[in-house]
C-alpha cells in the first residue's frame, strides 16, 4: 500500500467561519422543509381539500346558512372591538414599564404574561364566576338586562384577557432598546407630551406595534378554550368561527366544518401577506430605524 | 439678538432614592459663556446640566435665569437647546426635519410658515458645514456629522442657552479635536451661554472659557483653566487634571 497525500481541492480557509460543510446546509434545510410539510402545509391543503371535497358551490352553500354567517359576523366584531382595546392597553402599558420608573414595576411586569401562562378554559372559568348568574355582581347584571356570561361581552372580556399581551410583550422590548433620549430630545424642542408621543415614539413603535397587532388579531379570532366557556354556544348568538367550526365536525358536517375552517385559515393569510406587503413598501424605512 | 442669558445655581440639592446625586451646590454662569462642567463618572455633572434643562427637578434649591426663578419651569419653558449624549437623533425622519422638529412644534401662533422654516433649516446646515444632508436620516451619517445635525436641531428653537452632554463622547480621537474647534466656532458665532459636561480634562481646558470641576456631587473648583491648572485648590482638582 502506499502512501498517498491527498490534497484538499478547495482549502478550508475559503470557507467563512460561520458556514458548516455542505451536508449540514442540506441536511438542516432539509429537516426544517420536512418539517414544514408535516406539520403546516400538508394539513393546511387537507383542510382546503375536504372543504372542496364536494365543490366550490357546496362549500359555499354551508358557510351562507344563517348560523354560520352569524358566526362569521361575531368573529369579526369581536376582533374588531379586541384589537383596538388592546393596542391601546398594550402601548399604556408598555409606555409605563419602559419610560418610568415605580415601585411594583417587575411585579406588573409578570402579571401581563399572566394570560400567556393560564389555561384558556381557567380563564373562561374565572370569567364565568365572577360575572355568571350564580354570583352577586352577575345576578344584578342579568336583572339589569345586561348579561355577560353566555353573551356577547363575555366573549368580547375573554377574548381581551387572552390576547391582552401580544402588543404589550412586543412593544416592552423595543421600547427598552431604545431608551427615553429621543422623547426628551423633543420635549426640549418644545414639543408636548401628546405630540412627542404622536412624532417621535408611535413612527418609532410602529413595526412592533404592527406585528402585536397582527398577533393580537389572529389569537382573537381563533381563540376557543376561554370563549367556549364564557359563550354558552349559543347558535347564531354566542357562536364563534371557532366554536361553529367544532359544532359542524360533532355533527359530522365535515365540508361545513373545514370550509369555516379554511376561511379563518384564509384571514390567517390574509394577515400574514398584509405584514409581508408592509415590511416590502418600507423596506428603506425598516433599515433605517433598524441600523442606527 | 437678545443679551445671552446669565445663569444662577442656588444651593441645588439632588437625591435619587436615598443616594444624594448632587450635594447642595452653586454656581454663577455669566453670560455668554462657554462653560464645562469636568469630572469622573458619578461626580454629578450630567445630573447638574439636566436640571439645568428642566429634565430633572432637584430636591432642593433654585435655579435662576437671568435673576428670575426657573426652577419651576418645564422642560418646553426652558428653551435650552439639548444636546445629548448619543445624539438621540429622531431615526425615523431626514436631517431636515431633524433640524425642524422644534420650529414645526411650535403652536400655530408663534409657527413660522414652511419657507421660512426651510430657510432656517438651511442656514443651519450651512453653520454646521454640511449644506448637502438635509435629505439623508440619521443611520447614513458619520458620528460627528450626527453630532453637528443634533448642535443644529438645539439650535434651531432659537434657545436661550446651548447645554450638551459629553458632546464628544461618542467619537474617535481625531474628529473629536477637530469638532472642539466647531463647537466653539458655534459658540462665538451664536453668542449663547453655552454650558457641556466631560470627563476629558484636555478637552475642557482647551475649549472652556470657566472649568467647573466636580467630583462626588460636590463642586471641587470653579476658575479659568490655566487658574486650575497653576492652582489646583483640592488634592482631587490636582490627581485629575494631571491624570
């Protein structure tokens, strides 16, 4: 046997440091496809799939029935009333965690990933305690003609409570990162407090704040756990896209169930191409505030 | 142009919590000056300047402006133009309306309109030597261009005195000199009572016309810097301004 020197056809140091051998690239691309595809598109397309099982025309039929419209109307207006609430909450809070300084701040800090940490049903659970028939500040309410549990407003509370953190947890960060200069800077210019805020923190916030918007908006409209509780399932009253969705599968009417299914999976992409249409127009503007 | 204002500092008091920041002190800033406010980290200088400012409101004492009180003066009735340590440009808007943020907040009465306001932007740009930026943002320029667009944001509310905090902190050794130059340029051109803090004892002697030398909240020495340089009154004055 003899000896051979083998010499390398490309030297290692053309290789940048951070870049793994060919094999690995492939091999991690490859899982993280694989992945993808199990668990995200191949349930995705099943979804489209038994929805048009029998036909456009009958897929749509099943979403114009009265129940399911209203379901679809609720959905929305529940989100509607949501994520404004909660945009506004979110940069409230996250404004006097990250630009004062109190006592309790850590404190408070933790109770706002509280909704993140409970159980959805324990938390329709609590809602219905406090506020259902069986308790005093419920019972006053029904008498009163203005029920919350098994109603409207018991979805729209729920709903709050779940998705209060999105804004918020995205907002507290960038806001840390960029400190209180800026908002000073201006108030020695002479602007006010309000258009300070309006200026130099909202253009500043407004990616975060986005991307919390849109998180915010897709968990209101698909959440089911604490909404299942509070509502009641009432047909074409209390009933969400969501829990329409489970009552069409429990009664075994799967084209109707997965055509509601793929249209909240569709205002799911709608919202998705909405973020990346944004970040393409203002690319420049993104670097911009980014590379600083 | 309105005489430069004369500023008094009255026995001011600071404590955050329980550590005293800045233990009483007074100072008179005649008019017109370019004052530094010198010491190590912790000495007190930057919390002085922001009282100043109407940023922080000190635990005791007065400040007066021109023999009136101000210490109950906010932020906005101050007029002080501020310059801060990283610059703190506004990174979402061209230098242009970098420069005419203040102008523009104005209420509509006191509101220049848009050309004049141009005009003024433009005129700044020329002062600070960097007539063609108006239209970049801030993350496409060079930390001391940054500096001179934040000297022009401070000057452009038309204030009535300039405070800057480490104005040269933030850059590399060669541009540093060569701004000490343009700040006191500024300085002489605006006439304004103009007040910085730095822990550079070069840079304080060669720009400042009084050093104020402060060391743990206290004011250690107030003289010309060749009087503290010849004179050094506290065994502190003589370890820093040699070190």
């Amino acid at each position: 046997m003899t000896d051979t020197i083998t010499i390398p056809s490309r030297p290692r140091a053309f290789r940048p440091a951070t870049t793994e051998p060919t094999v690995v690239k492939w091999a991690l691309i490859a899982l993280c496809l694989a992945v993808l595809t199990v668990l995200l598109f191949a349930p995705l397309i099943a979804v489209f799939d038994e929805a048009l099982r029998r036909g456009w025309a009958f897929a749509l039929v099943s979403l114009s029935e009265p129940d399911a419209q209203s379901a679809i109307w609720l959905t929305l207006t529940v989100a509607a009333i949501v994520v404004p609430l909660n945009a506004a909450f979110g940069i409230a809070a996250a404004w006097a965690i990250t630009k004062f300084d109190w006592r309790g701040k850590a404190w408070v800090i933790t109770m706002i990933d509280l909704p993140f940490s409970v159980s959805p049903v324990v938390a329709g659970l609590l809602f219905v305690l406090m506020f259902g028939a069986n308790s005093a500040l419920g019972a006053w309410l029904v008498a009163s003609g203005f029920p919350i549990v098994f109603a409207v407003p018991g979805i729209v509370l729920a709903t709050l409570f779940i998705t209060f953190p999105f804004v918020a947890r995205e907002l507290i960060p960038v806001m840390l990162e960029q400190g209180r200069a800026e908002e000073e800077a201006a108030l020695t210019l002479g602007a006010s407090g309000w258009r300070t805020f309006l200026t130099v923190t909202l253009p500043n916030i407004r990616w975060a704040l986005l991307y919390g918007v849109l998180l915010c908006n897709a968990r209101a409209m698909g959440e089911f756990g604490a909404v299942a509780v509070v509502s009641g399932k009432i047909r074409g009253q209390t009933t969400t896209m969501p829990l329409m969705i489970e009552m069409f599968y429990n009664e075994y009417l799967s084209v109707a169930a997965f055509t509601m299914a793929g249209v909240l999976a569709l205002l799911a992409f709608v919202t998705l191409a909405l973020k990346s249409a944004l970040e393409w127009r203002y690319a420049d503007q993104l670097a911009a505030t980014h590379r600083h | 142009m309105e005489t430069p204002v004369n500023i008094e500092i009255e026995d001011i008091a600071k404590e955050f919590g329980t550590t005293a920041a800045l233990h009483p002190v007074s100072l008179t800033i005649p008019s017109g000056t370019l004052v530094a406010l010198l010491g190590p980290s912790g000495s007190g200088k930057t919390t002085l300047l922001r009282i100043l400012g109407g940023l922080e409101f000190p635990s005791a004492g007065r400040v007066l402006f021109d023999g009136s009180d101000a210490t109950g003066l906010t932020v906005q009735e101050r007029r002080a133009g501020f310059v801060f340590q990283s610059y703190a440009l506004f990174r979402h808007m061209t230098v242009f309306d970098n420069i005419a943020y203040g102008l523009r907040a104005r209420p509509s009465k006191t509101r220049p309109p848009a050309a004049e306001i141009a005009r003024r932007v433009n005129k700044l740009l020329d002062l600070i030597k960097l007539p063609d930026i108006g239209a970049r943002y801030p993350s496409q320029l060079s930390g001391g261009q940054r500096q001179r667009v934040a000297l022009a944001r401070a000057l452009a509310i038309e204030p009535r005195m300039l405070l800057l905090d480490e104005p040269f902190g933030a850059l590399d050794a060669k541009v540093r000199k060569e701004l000490r130059q343009g700040l006191r340029d500024i300085h002489d051109t605006t006439g304004l009572t103009t007040v910085f803090v730095t822990h550079d004892q070069d840079e304080a002697m060669e720009l400042a016309d009084l050093v104020v030398v402060m060391s743990m909240g206290r004011i250690e020495q107030v003289g010309k810097p060749e009087d503290i340089r010849s004179r050094p009154r506290t065994p502190f004055v003589r370890e820093f301004i040699t070190a």
